[in-house]
C-alpha cells in the first residue's frame, strides 16, 4: 500500500515537473483544444435531431420526438436507396483503382535510373493532388463540356458533340477516372517510400542467381511492398461510404442524379435544399455510424494481418 502511494506521489511530482517545464507548449496547444471543441464536438448535439420532426420555429426542445422514424424513411425512399447504390459503386471502384494503379506506377517508376526524369516525373504525377475539385472541375468542362476540347476536335471530324457531364450514363465513369487522375500521385508517392525501404542485398542476391529484372520486381519488390499495400486496402475499407461530396456536388448536375447522387449530396439536398433537417441528418447519421464501424473493422484488419497501430 505504502509503495503504490509513493508510486503516485513521484508520479504526481513528475506531471507537475512537466507542466512548468513546457507549460509554454501546453499554452499553444489551447486555441487547437477550443476550436476542436467548438468545431467538432459542439455540433454533435445536433444528432438529436434526427430523433424528432424537426420544425425550425419550435427549436430541437419544442419538437415533437418521433423515434426511429427518420431512419425507417430512408429504407422507404428509392432516392435513399440509389444514393447509397451510387455511394458504394463510385467509392468501391475509386478504391480499387486507387489502390492497383499507384501500384503499378510505382512499379514503373522504380526502374527509371535517371535521377533527374524520376523526380520530373513524380513531381508533374503528385501536382494534381494539390489542386482543389473546384479546379480540377473547372478543367474538366473547358475539356468535356458541350464548347469544350474533346467536342471541338470530333466536330472537326465529322462526329456529333457529345454533353459529357450531362450523360448519366458517363458520370460514373467521369467521377472515378478524375479523383484517380488527382489522387493517385499520393498512394504512388507511399509505395515509392516502401519500395525504398527494401534491403538491397535482396536486389543484389536475387541477380546474383540469375534472375531478370522482372523476376526480381515480382520475387522481391511486390513482397517488400506487401505490408504497405495491405495497410492502404485495410484502411481505406473505412471511406466505402465515402464518394468524395466536394467532386460530386462540383459536378454533377439534375441530369445525373440518377447515377451520380450520393449520400452526401443527397443529405445536403433534403436538409438544407428542401428543408428535411431532421431526415437529412438520419441520413447522415446513419453512413456515419456504418463508417465508423468499418473503420474500426478496418483497424483491427491492419494491426491483425500488417501490424500496423494509431493507438
């Protein structure tokens, strides 16, 4: 008993050492704490309101509690069910894709010898990545629109133009191609990283028995690479929900819908747009809880099969 108050006491000691020490750090640290706080838990309070017919003149206290009808709604409305449909089509697909293709450049990339192309290289394919969706968006109409590159060249030939954004049948299409396009110069950069990390001698015993450059990208590169790549996968099982609202509302238009709505913008139609707060906020409620299940799936995925660990 004696030692586990003394325990306490050195530790209590030590915590107070640390705080005079670097109480200046802790200072700093105040502002991020109050925005945190403000910004992100704050409007938590909010979630009630998918548990009530909201009226905005009656207040969340003054509106009738309704229960589980909100999200009863969303399993009642075909738009709810086509939204998620879209959801899970374009983000499993940008998932996939954004997970084989850097990859692949990756693989390309590391048998480039020149120091000079390589880094060029790396540099024009991450550039996009930095760019915002009301940019990049931007560009894609001065390319696809009805006045645009593509339409002015195949009516030079001959060919009809084409309403590229509005053809619901190529949104999908569209979507993916563009978010793998700006994104995929990050995970090539991740993999390049993993790449670096192999032991060299593996390199140097694998030509030492005879084996080609191919052989020893799929004998030696491809399994170094591994834990990255399982680490990438298991983790992006948590954005499955997840289609990218900031692409898909810069985009998409009421010629589209029907492929190209998802759960966020169509939560920011119904509540903010056609005034269901309470059912707009169901909605988003309910993709936030299925993700922060995956997400946490996907955790215990990573640390299980890579080792890898947040906290």
């Amino acid at each position: 008993m004696d030692m586990t108050m003394k325990r306490k006491k050195k530790a209590k000691r030590g915590w107070k050492t640390e705080v005079k020490k670097n109480w200046p750090l802790y200072v700093l640290l105040i502002p991020s704490i109050v925005c945190v706080l403000v910004f992100s838990y704050a409007p938590m309070g909010g979630i009630y309101m998918a548990f009530l017919d909201y009226k905005p003149w009656l207040g969340m206290l003054g509106s009738e509690f309704i229960g589980m009808e909100n999200f009863i709604k969303i399993f009642q409305f075909p738009e709810s069910y086509q939204a998620i449909i879209n959801t899970l089509i374009i983000s499993i697909w940008k998932i996939v894709l954004g997970l084989i293709f850097p990859i692949f450049v990756a693989l390309l990339l590391n048998e480039v010898r020149q120091t000079g192309i390589k880094k060029g290289i790396q540099t024009l394919v991450y550039l996009p990545h930095f760019l915002s969706w009301i940019t990049v968006v931007g560009m894609m109409k001065d390319i696809l629109g009805l006045d645009g590159i593509v339409n002015h060249l195949m009516t030079k030939i001959g060919i009809e133009p084409i309403f590229f954004l509005g053809e619901a049948d190529l949104f999908r299409q569209i979507a993916i191609g563009s978010d793998l396009w700006k994104s995929f110069g990050f995970g090539m950069i991740v993999y390049l990283a993993a790449i670096a990390n192999i032991d060299p001698n593996l390199y140097e015993a694998a030509e030492m028995d005879g084996a080609s450059r191919l052989k020893q990208t799929i004998h030696v590169t491809i399994p170094g690479m591994l834990p990255m790549v399982i680490v990438m996968a298991t983790l992006s099982l948590g954005n499955v929900l997840n289609a990218g609202f900031d692409q898909i509302y810069n985009l998409y238009s009421p010629l589209t819908y029907s492929t190209g709505d998802i759960i966020d913008t169509y939560v920011y139609r119904q509540s903010l747009l056609n005034g269901q707060y309470s059912f707009g906020t169901a909605v988003g409620l309910f993709k936030s809880l299925i993700g922060l299940i995956l997400t946490v799936i996907s955790y215990k995925i990573a640390y299980k099969i890579a080792g890898y660990r947040i906290f």
